[in-house]
C-alpha cells in the first residue's frame, strides 16, 4: 500500500473514532426537565348546559262562544289580576237564550204543581207525575246550560300573569276556540335543561336525600342571572336518542327579567374535595387514554396511564393512576421516552398553578 493510501485510512479512522466518543458522550449526557408533584386541593367545577326558560304557567285565552267581541279591558304586556276582566263577548244572543230558558222552566214547573195536586185527588196516574218531573229536571238543566253559556262572555283572568300581544281586536266576530291572547304567570320560572347519563346520578342522589342542588342561570348576553334556583324536578324517562334526561330548576322572578321562551345555560357547582389537580400539559395521549412520565428514585421515567375526572383551565382533576407524592414530569414530553434517564428540576405544585393561571388570564 502506498504512503499516500496509508494516510488516507488514517485520517478516516481517526474521524470516526472522534465521532463515536461524541456520540458516545452525547447519549450518555443527561437532559435537564422541570418535574412537579401533583397538589391535593379542593376544587369546584362548573358544569354548563344550554336550558329553555318556561313560564310556572302559560296558558292561550280563547273564546269559549262564538259573537261579537264586544270590549277589551287589557293591553299587550299589561300584567293583569286574577278574576279581572279581560274580554267581553256580546252577550244579547246568549241572555236571550237564559230568558226563553228560563220562561219554559217555569211553565213547566206550573204544569208539575198542577199535576201533583191532582196526582193527590186521585185524578190522574203518578206516571203522568213522573213524566212531568222529568220534563221539569230538564228544563232547570237548560236554565243552568243557558246561564253558563252567558257565563262565558265575560272572559276573567283565571291567575295573575303577564299579557302577550292581543290576536283579536274589538269588534271582530270570535268563532268559539279563536285564539285571543296568551298569558303567563312569570312569578317563578322554570327552566328545563338535559344532562347526560353519566351526570345524572349525583343529582339523582341529592333529590333521593331531599338535599336540592343549587344552580345559577347565565343570560344570552353572558350575564348571570342575580337569584340562585334549584333543580327540582327530574324526568321519569331517558331520551334514547340522545342519551340523557331532562331536569327542571325553579328560579324566583320577582323583577320580571326573566320571560317565556327565553333562552340561557343552566350553571352547576361540582365540588371535588380533595382533588389531585396535575397541569394538562404534563399529560400526553395515546389511543385516547391519557398518560403522564413519573420519576422514580432513580431519576428515570416510567410511562404511567391515569383517569381524568374532570377539565378545567389548564389543569386535570385525577381520579386514579398518581398519588400524591408522585413526581412527574412538566415539560419536554416530546423529548423523552420510557426509560429515560432525566436531571430534574423541581418545581412546587403552587408555583405551577400559579403559572398556569397567569396564562388562563
């Protein structure tokens, strides 16, 4: 071999012997991490769920005759007594009708006089008596049919309520059922709201130990309401097709804000006691299960699967998988694997949320 050949493979082995201590060097250099230790604390999530608005009681006010409407004592969104008159129908045709009723009752109760009292001479049959008493019972039931018929002109507000827009104006002539307004007794509301199955029990269980659940009413425009509800009532049924059930909170009205048909998010208050809250970014995913790097008295890390309770900000709530005095890691979860071995830098559990809410805010 020449000279020239033999220095060449000399420099090659020397390159290559360099390159294999630097990356002997560099795999065996460890990297530095943050690490924390989950914190123990109580925490109070809150759940939200889109809810319709409902009136304690809505009803339609209907003519309950046909004719005239003849006067109107209420106007659109008049808050109206109850037993207050709200409409009239012409009566004419009806106190008519209690007139001739009344008139063939009396004939008739003349005609049963006569009769008993020859009924008591032997004159005539009790049949003929009978017959007579019959017709009388049927006249008085037309007298009370006409009188109740007349009754229904005068159109009363059956509670106190809000009035809706008039579907009928003075003079117009009413078919018997015609819609004329809508009223609604807004002093409560109802507002109805679904929850899934999986959160069904726990307010489940609060209505089983009459123990009612506290919820808040947050407004189209992102306010909350100012008075607090309750949930309750619960559906009997579950929506198959949605899987969930329907509840109902009562909340006070006294200021009137609050309106039929309105919309809102119902807003409960979970509380956690307890709970051990971790940051979600020291959490990473794999097939849709959840998992965290947890240091051990080496320094190495060990993949460690862990079930999330709830979400909030920034940070889970665990159920299972990590304890308290655990160490996981923080950052650089892309940069490492199982098995790793790590320079940790710990950081306490407060600083770390405190950081994490500086970012939320």
């Amino acid at each position: 071999m020449s000279k020239k050949a033999l220095l060449a493979v000399s420099i090659v082995s020397a390159l290559l012997g360099g390159c294999g201590h630097e990356e002997h060097a560099a795999h065996h250099e460890k990297l530095q991490f943050n690490v924390t230790h989950p914190i123990v604390q109580d925490t109070t999530l809150v759940k939200e769920y889109v809810s319709q608005i409902r009136a304690i009681q809505h009803i339609e006010v209907r003519a309950m005759e046909k004719g005239y409407l003849q006067s109107t004592f209420v106007d659109e969104g008049q808050t109206v007594d109850r037993g207050k008159p709200m409409f009239k129908i012409m009566p004419n045709v009806y106190e008519a009708e209690l007139h001739r009723a009344e008139a063939e009752a009396k004939a008739v109760e003349m005609e049963y006089k006569n009769t008993k009292s020859l009924v008591e001479q032997n004159i005539v049959s009790p049949n003929e008596l009978a017959v007579i008493e019959a017709q009388l019972q049927k006249a008085q039931a037309e007298v009370e049919l006409a009188k109740t018929h007349l009754a229904f002109t005068d159109i009363k507000a059956p509670f106190t309520g809000k009035m809706d827009r008039l579907e009928a104006r003075t003079g117009s002539l009413l078919d018997e059922g015609e819609l004329l307004t809508t009223l609604s007794d807004i002093s409560t509301m109802w507002v109805y709201f679904n929850v899934p199955e999986s959160e069904y029990l726990k307010y489940a269980q609060n209505s089983a130990s009459n123990d009612q659940t506290s919820v808040r009413l947050k407004l189209a425009d992102g306010s909350i309401y100012a008075h607090q509800g309750v949930i309750d009532a619960i559906e009997a049924d579950f929506d198959n097709h949605t899987g969930t059930i329907e509840m109902r909170a009562s909340f006070p009205n006294p200021d009137q804000l609050l309106r039929h048909g309105q919309t809102g998010n119902v807003m409960v208050d979970i509380d956690y006691p307890d709970a051990l809250v971790i940051p979600q970014k020291a959490t990473f995913e794999i097939l849709d299960q959840s998992f965290v790097y947890v240091l051990d008295s080496e320094n190495k890390l060990a993949t460690r699967h862990i079930n999330i309770a709830a979400e909030l900000p920034n940070i889970y709530l665990v159920s299972d998988g990590l304890a308290p005095d655990d160490t996981i890691l923080i950052e650089g979860l892309r940069r490492v694997s199982n098995g790793d071995e790590i320079e940790p830098e710990l950081i306490s559990a407060s600083d770390t949320l405190a950081e994490l809410s500086l970012h939320a805010e």
